[in-house]
C-alpha cells in the first residue's frame, strides 16, 4: 500500500471491511428506497427520488462510522505527527472524505440500480434531473461532519450511536418542521408527472448543507482543519454561505419541485384518444384498451367523447378534454382496473371544480359513481348484486336508462356540476 | 553577524491549556545543544507539552523555539519541522495495518515524497530489526517490536534532531535493554531529547540531563555531575533527582 492509499483507508480497516462496510451501506439504504415496494418502477423520477431517498439511512450510518473512526484517530497519538506535515488538515480529513466517498458509492449504487430498473420497465429516464444528485452529495457530508465533530471532539466510543441518532433525528426534525429540510433528500411519494426539481431550493439546501459541513468538520478540530489562513477563509465564506441559506430556507415557502410550464405527453388509441405524461406512461396502453372496451356503450347511445383524455397535471385544465385522474399507484402500476378506466370515462372534460379548493357537489360523485357502473355493467364487467343500490336501475333497460345518461354525460362535458342528479328511484 | 548555537533553543516559552491560564510550560531559556539530552520529572511536570512544542507539533502562546537559529513556529515552519523526528508515547495505530503500511502512513503524515518514503521504508525496518515483519498486521507484533516500530517512524524524514517521550514505558527489562541499546547506536540525530520516567535509561543514554518541575527547568548540565554531586554515596540517578526535586520544592 503506497503512503497516499494508506492515507485514505488507514483508519477504516482492510480491503475486506470496506468493502463490507459498502455491502452494509447499501443494505441498509435499500430498506427507505424500498420502504414503499418497488411502485418507482412506472416512473424515473420517482426512481431517482427513491435512491436519494436511501441517504435517509445511510447519511447516519456513515456518520456513526465517522464518529467511530475518528474516535479511533484522535485516539490513537498520531495527532502531533499530522501537525508537523506540511498539510495537518489533509490527513485529519481525509479519513472523512473516505467514509464519504464509501457513502456516496453506496447512494449511487442504489440509484443506478432504481433508475435502471425503472428504465427497463419503460419509465422515460430524465437525466437532466441527475443534477439533483449533488444537493444529495452535500447532505451526506453535512450528515458524515456530525459524525467526524462527535468522534474527534468527544473521544468516546459509545458516541458513534449518537452521532447516527443525532443525524436521523436532524432529518426528522426537518420532517416535522422544527428545522428547514436541509437534511432532506427525496422520498416524497409523489410521481413528479409534469414537475421537476426546483433549482433554488436544492441551491439554498447545497449552500446550507456545505455550510454546516464547513463548520463541523473546523469545530472537530480547530487547530488542524484552520491552520492555515486560506482554510479559514474558505470555511468562513462556506459557514457564512449556509448561513444565508438556512435563513432564506427557514423563511417562506420553498417547495422541492415546480411544475412544468409545458410538460410532455405520449398520446395512444383512435377510438379514444388517452395522453399521459411522458414520464409515467407505464399504464397507458392498458388503460387505452379498458377504455375502448367501455366507450362503445356511450357511442351507442350516439354520445360524443372528448377528443382525447389527458393526465391531470399541475395547470393543465382545460374543459375541452378530457380528464386522466389517477391515483399514485394507480399511475405507476403496468395495469390498471376496468372501475378506473370507467372512473376515466365519466371525467369527459377537465372541470376546474375537481381541483378547485371547493369540493364539487356531492352529486356530482355519486352521479359518476352510477356512470361508471352503467359503463362497466354495459360492458359485461360488472354484474350488481342482490342489494346494490343500483341494481333495479342497472338491470332496467337501456330505454330506461338513455334519457339520464345522456343529459348527465352532457353536463359532465359543459362541466355544469350543479345540475347533476341522480335517476329517479336510485 | 552573530554565530547561531546549533540545536534546539527555546526563550520565554509559555504554555497553557485553555481555558486555563496556569502554565504548563514556563521556561525563561533552555538550549538542547548536540548530544543526547534527558528529559525527567515527575508526571504532570510537562515534559509531553515541551516535548510536542519542540517537535513543532504545538504552536506555545508565548515565546519562540528555534532549531539552528530558525523558528519552528515561522515562516520556513513547513521546511524545518521536517529535520525533527518525534517518537511519541502512545501511536496505537489500526491493528489491522501491516508494519509497512504503518511506516508508508507516518510517511505521508510528515510529507515525505512518496519515492523517498519507499526506498527508506525497508532501510528502516532494518534499523530497528523489523525487516523481516514487513507484511505482519501490527495486532501480531510485541510492545518491544511495536516500540521499535514507532522508533521508525520517527525516523521517516531522516531527521537531525530525535524527540522521545517515555521510549521504554511498558516494556519488560529485555526488551527495554534491546531498545536502549538500539537507541544509542542510532546513526544520523545530532541532538537527541529523552523524556523519561526511567532514571536508569537516562543515565546511560544522555550526556545532559535537564530536570523539569511544574512546568519550570529546575536543574540542566550534564548528566554524570548531576549523578555525582546528588546522588548521595551510591551514585544514583534517582536519589539525584529526588533531591534534587526536593530542594527545589522547599
């Protein structure tokens, strides 16, 4: 082992224990990204989001191993040697920037691995997101500094535990809003269809995070890590960088994503035309053929559908088409159900009402409810039981039933939600 | 042009711990000129805090240390801190480390060039009779070999001038007799510092002796006269320095 490589892995064992160590990392990394199965399969955001999500677990692992390892270094008498080398903070810190780096190896394995399985099973990778790995990079060695503080300040042991408590409970701290989330990194559960990663944010949260880590990794060890007058320079700015950032963080509202101004779409079908975001299209040909298989009930009663049906995203309404309103999983599944391809079908325009603040009248639900139970009942897939509500109604004809289908259709497509009802006798 | 004294030269020298503000270290002048030199007093006497501020390892809040007219603590800090080897107390360094990985680390640590670091590696195990433990884990080694280890260590910058805390603490009479003799047929430090418990190591490996008491020198010459003169009718160093000790304190 040359002086340089002795440098970097001195202090955390062998060959074997790294890499164990990197085994350990990415086991214990995968339990947040899965934490919620594999549903990041239909989208590559999402995948990405669940690989950063991983540093939920292995930010305070890395920083317990830090504090362990730096027990072990301030520990050992080697402390005056380094001070007499023409760079004292270089060897104090780089045992730090190989846990790190470890850490870091471990992060991307996972989200390599997310990312590519989403990607074979048909998610659209964005790669002009990857960037979103760099704020991930600058909490982990925020997250790795606390460790290094602990253990070159405290010199016990028994810290490293809590250097990985204290790091978890930073992130939670976060979580619950006594903190900005500067310790943040994914795991919003979310598609992110027609969003992507706000800039400013993730910038403020860079800043921040490189702030705190600045400032940790001098209060480990003053005299060393601020020997000369450049690293104090350097440190000072990034402290007072993150200082400006957690303030400007902790003050109004910075969301981690915004949306699209024009978000991409992939349309499928003829018979009925369905569009969903480019980035979670992993249902569509399902949902386009459910639906088809639906739709003939309504052209027979010589209804109109909308020219195509469009995924629901951030500012996207518009009454001339119609609305794809999934739920999360419903929208990352391979499949979906014929009641949600039915729940589809009776959304024939985007009425503002369905996102409004204001809830649509009761009606208006109860009244789609019956629609798309007509749909799936005209179309052989539903057969109502003894004591369904509807069942006298379904099972009545479609004579009976032509003249309320009609007008309900009509005024689901004008979006006049007030004037829905309910048949006579349901 | 006034001729500088060779070796280590300390004025004025203060130290303390914050936020304490008693000195551990309060020493008016004190030269460690070439030839060994002894290092004693009793534990908490600062014998560490003189030795770590003598490697340059520990910047003094007032005063200056010199070695060869050039100030350990000035601008050519970087060049001269190289010229002096410190063998510290304690190196416990990773059990799992091989005895030339732990040398190659020391190495890098004092900014040996890596060429240099190589080639003086081997010579140096050789020195200390480690060669043939080149790829042992340091877990395998005694307290003798690691002692001898450290000594190697100490030895990576070639330096001129040997600062050792406490060498032999902890080693069995044998092994303590191996390293004394090692010690003293080490080519190449002009001026060696020996802080010691051990009056017995003193005596027989230094030529001077300075006797250090909370943080003050309390007695510097040579090291035969100080056994001569108090160490009473059996000749002992350590009678020598209790005295010596006692006189001071009363």
């Amino acid at each position: 082992m040359t002086g340089r490589l002795a440098g970097y892995v001195t202090w955390l064992g062998d060959r074997r224990t790294v890499l164990l160590g990197l085994v350990a990392l990415v086991a214990v990394g995968l339990v947040p990204s899965l934490s919620r199965g594999a549903d990041w399969l239909g989208s590559w955001k999402m995948a990405l989001d669940a690989g950063t999500f991983s540093l939920t677990l292995i930010g305070p692992v890395a920083a317990g191993i830090a504090c362990a390892t730096y027990v072990r270094l301030a520990t050992s008498g080697v402390e005056p040697l380094l001070r007499t080398g023409p760079r004292p903070w270089w060897p104090w810190l780089r045992p730090a920037l190989s846990i790190w780096g470890l850490a870091a190896v471990a992060m991307s394995a996972i989200t390599l691995g997310v990312t590519t399985s989403a990607a074979l099973a048909g998610a659209v990778p964005y790669y002009d997101t990857l960037w979103v790995l760099v704020p991930a990079l600058c909490v982990l060695a925020a997250q790795v500094a606390v460790g290094v503080l602990l253990g070159g300040l405290g010199r016990r042991v028994w810290l490293a535990p809590v250097a990985a408590a204290a790091t978890f409970s930073l992130g939670v701290l976060g979580a619950i809003g006594a903190m900005p989330e500067i310790f943040r990194t994914g795991g919003l559960g979310v598609t992110y269809a027609g969003e992507t990663y706000d800039a400013t944010t993730l910038g403020l949260q860079t800043g921040a995070t490189l702030g705190v880590a600045a400032g940790l990794l001098l209060l480990s060890n003053r005299t060393v890590v601020g020997r000369t007058a450049i690293s104090r320079v350097v440190i000072s700015l990034l402290v007072l960088l993150g200082a400006v950032c957690y303030v400007v963080l902790g003050n109004g509202i910075h969301d981690r994503y915004r949306a699209v101004s024009d978000p991409e779409l992939v349309c499928r079908g003829d018979a009925v035309r369905v569009c969903m975001a480019r980035e979670t299209t992993r249902p569509l040909d399902d949902l386009v053929e459910r639906m088809e298989r639906q739709a003939s009930a309504l052209r027979e009663l010589g209804l109109e559908l909308p020219p195509r049906y469009v995924d629901y995203l951030a500012g996207s309404d518009d009454e001339r088409q119609g609305g794809v309103m999934l739920l999360v999983e419903e929208t990352l599944a391979s499949t979906v159900s014929d009641e949600t391809a039915a729940r589809v079908l009776t959304t024939p325009a985007q009425c503002a009402a369905y996102r409004s603040d204001i809830a649509p009248p009761e009606a208006s639900f109860d009244t789609r409810r019956l629609l798309a139970r007509w749909l799936l009942f005209r179309a052989g897939l539903l057969q109502p039981r003894v004591d369904d509500f509807d069942r006298e109604w379904l099972e009545s004809g479609l004579e009976e039933q032509r003249s309320w289908v009609t007008t309900t259709y009509e005024q689901l497509r004008s979006c006049d939600l007030d004037a829905l009802r309910l048949p006579a006798g349901v | 042009m006034t001729e500088v004294a060779p070796g280590l030269r300390v004025s004025e020298l203060r130290c303390h711990y914050p936020p304490a503000s008693a000195a551990v270290v309060d020493i008016g002048e004190l030269t460690l000129g070439p030839g060994a030199t002894g290092l004693v007093g009793v534990n908490g006497a600062g014998k560490t805090t003189l030795l770590l501020t003598l490697a340059g390892a520990r910047r003094p809040q007032h005063g200056t240390v010199t070695l060869d007219g050039v100030d350990l603590y000035g601008r050519d800090r970087r060049e001269i801190v190289t010229r002096i080897g410190f063998m510290p107390q304690e190196l416990d360094l990773p059990r799992e480390l091989r005895v030339a990985d732990a040398v190659s680390y020391v190495s890098w640590l004092r900014g040996v060039p890596g060429r240099v670091a190589a080639t003086r590696e081997p010579e140096l195990l050789e020195l200390v009779g480690l060669q043939d433990r080149r790829t042992d884990r340091l877990g395998r080694l005694s307290g003798g070999m690691r002692r001898r280890l450290v000594l190697a260590t100490a030895l990576v910058t070639a330096p001129g001038v040997l600062l050792l805390d406490e060498p032999t603490t902890g080693l069995d009479p044998e092994q303590r007799a191996n390293l004394r003799a090692l010690l003293m047929d080490l080519p190449g430090a002009t001026v060696t510092v020996l802080s010691s418990h051990v009056m017995e190591d003193v005596e027989q490996m230094t030529t001077r002796i300075a006797v250090l008491d909370e943080g003050r020198v309390l007695h510097h010459g040579g090291t035969a006269a100080f056994v001569e003169e108090r160490g009473g009718p059996h000749r002992s160093a350590e009678l020598a320095f209790l005295t010596t000790l006692s006189g001071a304190r009363s």
